[in-house]
C-alpha cells in the first residue's frame, strides 16, 4: 500500500504519482569558479570523514 497525502483542494495523490527525478549532476556543467573551488579544497583542506575537526 502507497502512503496518500491530502492537498490543501482535497485532491489525493499517492507518494508515487508525486514522486520527480531531478538529476543535474549528469546534465549540468560546472562553472570554472566552483571546479577552482573544489580542487583548491580537496587539494588543501583534505581530511577524514569520521574524524572530527574545528570549523576555519
């Protein structure tokens, strides 16, 4: 059984007729400030995930 929500004109719809696929990651391209950005990070500011460390 598919979990129904009410909508505010007393319409139902199941979760899976709401349900959408946003998926940018295979379609968008980054811009050059963030690919900058991010290989700056990974190449200075590396770490391990489960370890803790204090916010600069």
């Amino acid at each position: 059984m598919v979990p129904r929500r009410s909508l505010p004109d007393g319409q139902e719809k199941s979760l899976q007729e709401r349900k959408v696929y946003v998926n940018c990651n295979v379609t968008t391209s980054l811009e050059p400030e963030v690919i900058q950005t991010m290989t700056e990070a990974m190449l200075e500011a590396w770490g391990s995930p489960s370890s803790p460390y204090l916010a600069v």
